[in-house]
C-alpha cells in the first residue's frame, strides 16, 4: 500500500543534500507509487522562496513537482502545512548543521509538532559520550525515543543489508561463522579523494569520527551479531547492541596524508588523522580470540568499501603437506560495486594434477538485470515515512559506541603517507589483498 496522507517537511531545503539526494529519493518513491498524491513535500529554510520558485529550484517531473510547496523559517509553519490538507503524519527531516539539532527540535515542539511527528536526523549523533548523551537528552526533552530516526546511510545499502540474508538464509555458512573455523575479520573502506571542500567540518573530527564509531562499527554489528528472534527492528537493535557491548579496542594507529595542512579550512598545526587502523575483538562465547581489524583512509590509490572474513587454514595433509594452500575468504563488496566473493582451491585441468586458487563471485549488476536497486535515502526515506525503524540507529547504540571509541579520540601526532598511496601497515596487520577484489564486480 503507497503512504499516503503525509507531510513530508525538509528543514534546510535550499541546500545541497535536498537537491542532490532527498528531493530526487522522494520523486522516485512517487513515481514507484511507494507514496501517492494525497501527501505533500514542504520544504524551509532561510532562502525566500515562493512556491513556484521552489519548484523551478529542483525541475522535477511535472507530476511530482504539484506535491512540492514551500515555507521560509519554521514558525508557523504547522498551521501552513495543515492549511493545505490534513494529515495523519508528519516526517521532518534535518538537513541542518548537528550544532541546531537540539534548538530545532524545541522550535518545532513550540510550534505545536507533537506524537504524529518523526524527526530524521543525520550524523554526528554527538562529537564525543559527552555530547551524544547531551544531544539525545535534549531531543528527548520534546520528542521521545521511537520518534527519533537516525540515519547511517551505509545501512541502507543493497550489500549491507544482505549480510544478515547471507548468514541466516543459508544453512552452509551459520555452523561455520565463529571463532573455530575463521581466523580474522577485516573491514576496509578506503577513498581516493581528500577532504575537499569539507576540510573544516573533517577537521573538527576526523576519520574515526567520521567513519569507524559509526559507519563501520553498524557493519561489524551485522556481521558478527547472533540471530535476532524475528526480524522486527527492537530485536535486531538488541543483537546490535549486545556486540557493542562485548567489543574492545585493543591497539590503533592514526596517519594523516602529506598535503592535509594545504586544504581548505585544515588549521596548519592540525594533528586530525586522515587514515586509521584498528584492531578490535568482541568478548563473548562466538568471537573470543578472533582479531577485527579495520581500516579506513582518504587520499589513497582507490575508493572501495569490503568486509573480508579469513578462515583459518586446513591441516598439513593431502594437498597441503607444507602448508602451501593459501586460507579459504570470504568477501563482501559493498561499494561502489556490490557483490560477493568467496575464494577456495580447485583441481586444473589436464594431468598435471596440480591445483590453483579461484573463486566464485555474486554481483548485484549481473545477478538482478531487471532490478532497480535503490539509492540509500530512497530506502531510508520510505522506511522513515512507514515507521519502519530497522535500518535506523537507536540512541543508546551511539551513546554505547562512544564509549567504546573515546580512548581513540586523544589528540596525538599522526604518522604520514604519501597522498594517493595506501600506507604499510602501521600496526604490521596481515591484510587481506582487498584489491584484488575491489573491481570484480565492475561493469567496464
């Protein structure tokens, strides 16, 4: 059934984000009839607008482009949306600085917003414990917990979610995902780009920040959680959580590539780290003694996002007397080519007898040639729309996150790397050879 009788208010409409990501979702999910005609796309922000110039702002489909209105400023802006039609929900979403979060949240509670309303919001969820618990209590001054959605984009991504359909659907894997049969867990999200023009906003953060306590750590979560009791978003929210708990951070290392005090907004005595390296584990019955490393960097040779998972390698017998056989992996590509990877050994043809390494390979472009696979904040957008809270992140998961990482937060001297390189490892991890990987689902 489409959702229908639903305003849909974007706060900060005039900007970048909209334009780009929100306002084409919201078009596709009218054109996939995911929403009808019954709702309406009210945008606000300082920019003076009058409806018609709004609708010019963004050309759109015509269709489309008559559930588009607009608002300057947020006051009054309840009795404006209400003057157009009634509706029985109304879905904010903060495209605004996190600094306004909480201040928002008070105007529009000022405004009349009450238990019909959802608030989508974007990360940071906070800068540190200190400031995710004081951001979470303020928003839950005027609006309580099951109205809040935060988004982790990666979470709606295609890859992503089929990690829990990879482990749970298929009977092969679950005996063999835990600390007997698999040597080490890998995450790598790297990009080829610096900071750009995000160099003040990336300085006050860093890649930590940016990337590992929130991003990478949802990944992990999914990865290695216990199956939930059904698939309803409390139970999965519970697994999740139970990881954060049993996780600890055991050694780290931070880079920061040569160039970085050149870019826009970067403080010349900056000691924010581009590049980090981790090595984590969760303490409980399935992963105790099982390495997670995980890496993350900007400016280096390419852009790729993969979760690798090394089994530990078969005894010293038959074809491997001297332990030539290289471990069996498994890889997930999440971006920008979404597929799976599994590695292991087969017989060459002929007589020779001799054996090689190769792989099996699933891609989402080759696999589903008839299938729009959705950009992330159409599906987030819908499931935010629908209530539906599964792919969005609870306050106690980033305030538990937090905790984890505050240790990794103190300022300290990065080591340097050459811009467009991947450095060596500074923590001499073992690293699966992700770029071997990295293209295998590309369509040239």
């Amino acid at each position: 059934m489409p959702v229908s009788d639903s305003a849909i208010i974007i706060l900060g409409a005039s900007g970048d984000l909209a334009k780009r990501k929100l306002i084409p979702a919201l078009e596709r999910l009218f054109q996939k009839k995911e929403i009808d005609d019954t709702c309406r796309v009210i945008g606000s922000g300082r920019t003076p607008f009058s409806h018609e110039e709004f609708r010019a702002h963004f050309n759109r489909d015509k269709e489309f482009s008559k559930l588009l209105y607009y608002h300057q400023g947020t006051e009054g802006i309840r009795d404006f949306i209400f003057s157009l039609r009634e509706f029985r929900r109304v879905i904010i979403f903060f495209s605004l600085p996190p600094r306004v979060y909480a201040h928002t949240a008070a105007e529009l509670h000022r405004e009349g917003f009450r238990d019909e309303t959802t608030l989508i919001i974007e990360k940071p969820f906070g800068y540190d414990l200190e400031s995710a618990r004081k951001l979470n209590a303020d928003l839950q001054r005027y609006f309580h917990e099951l109205q809040i959605f935060r988004i982790d984009h990666y979470l709606a991504k295609e890859a992503v979610q089929n990690i829990l359909v990879f482990r749970f659907a298929n009977a092969v894997f679950y005996p063999i995902w835990n600390s007997r049969y698999i040597e080490s867990i890998q995450i790598n999200a790297l990009e080829d780009i610096g900071v750009e023009d995000r160099g003040a906003y990336f300085d006050g953060a860093g890649i930590i920040r940016d990337m590992v306590q929130n991003h990478l750590m949802q990944l992990l979560s999914l990865l290695t959680m216990e199956a939930p009791i059904n698939l309803e978003a409390e139970e999965i929210r519970i697994q999740k959580m139970q990881i954060l708990k049993a996780l600890e951070v055991k050694r780290w290392a931070k880079m920061q590539y040569r160039g970085y005090h050149d870019e826009k907004g970067v403080p010349e005595d900056s000691k924010t780290e581009t590049y980090a390296e981790l090595e984590m584990t969760i303490n409980n019955y399935r992963w105790t003694g099982i390495p997670i490393y995980v890496r993350t960097g900007k400016a280096v040779h390419r852009k790729g996002t993969e979760i690798g998972i090394r089994f530990k390698p078969g005894p010293h017998l038959l074809y491997n007397t001297e332990g030539q056989i290289p471990p069996n992996q498994i890889i997930f590509n999440i971006q920008p080519d979404a597929g799976i990877v599994m590695d292991f050994i087969a017989r060459e043809p002929g007589g020779s007898g001799r054996i090689s390494s190769t792989n099996m390979t699933f891609c989402y472009s080759s696999s589903f040639l008839d299938a729009e696979i959705p950009e992330a904040y159409q599906r987030l957008l819908l499931d935010a729309i629908r209530g539906d809270r599964t792919l969005f992140v609870s306050a106690e998961e980033t305030e538990l996150s937090w905790e984890k990482f505050t240790p990794t937060l103190q300022q300290e001297t990065p080591g340097m790397y050459k811009r467009g390189a991947l450095p060596p490892s500074p923590l001499g991890i073992d690293w699966i050879d992700f770029d071997k990987y990295g293209s295998t689902c590309r369509l040239d």
